[in-house]
C-alpha cells in the first residue's frame, strides 16, 4: 500500500461523520512519500471521548491496532500502527481537541507517517 493509497483511504474512513456532527471548515490534506495529514474541524454534540471512540472503530476495522491513547481536559489523542502488505509499518496520531471558545466545535486530526 503506497502512502497516497493510506491517505485516500484515511480520508473516507476520517470524513464519514458520526451522527449529529457536521464540518464547519473544509478539511485541509496533504501527503508525500512518508505520511499523510488530514485536518478539519467539526461542530457536533457529542465530546472528544466519543468522537475518539467512533473513529477509533473505523481504525480497528480498516486493520490499525491502537498502541497508546490520551486524554486532558481539551483533548483526545491516540496512537495507532499498520502493517501493510508490503510489510511497512505506519503509524497514525489521531487527535481531537476543543476549539476554544466555540461550544461543541472541536479540531480533528489524522496524522499517517512510515516508522
């Protein structure tokens, strides 16, 4: 899997939105030979947990294994790996956190790197 393929499928698994939960600014993406970066931000009324949650299951089933996860009072992060095909590893930062001073607006981000 090449890292446009990872980045192409971050992007569906990332943007299918959880109920009650719409974007509130274009996302931002880009990608190179050794990761992919997608970032938007979401207004919805559930919090980081659970958003964290339902992205974590789309990452379970697309094959990454959650390696550390976090969490403060703004934000939500975990650590993620894949091995491809190919036998390279990758890992994944996926992070929410509270835009400040906008109610139930939070930023998402996907980060994808080769280890």
């Amino acid at each position: 899997m090449n890292v446009k393929q990872i980045h192409n499928h971050c992007i569906e698994n990332f943007f299918t939105l959880p109920l009650n939960t719409k974007l509130t600014q274009q996302p931002i993406g880009n990608f190179n030979l050794d990761g992919s970066m997608l970032v938007a931000n979401l207004e919805s009324e559930i919090n980081t947990y659970e958003l964290s949650e339902y992205y974590a299951q789309k990452m379970q089933n697309a094959g990454w294994e959650k390696i550390s996860e976090g969490v403060n009072s703004w934000t939500n992060w975990s650590i993620w790996r894949l091995k491809d095909e190919e036998n390279i590893l990758w890992q994944g930062l996926m992070k929410f956190k509270v835009i400040e001073g906008k109610q139930n607006q939070y930023s998402a981000t996907l980060s994808v790197i080769k280890e």
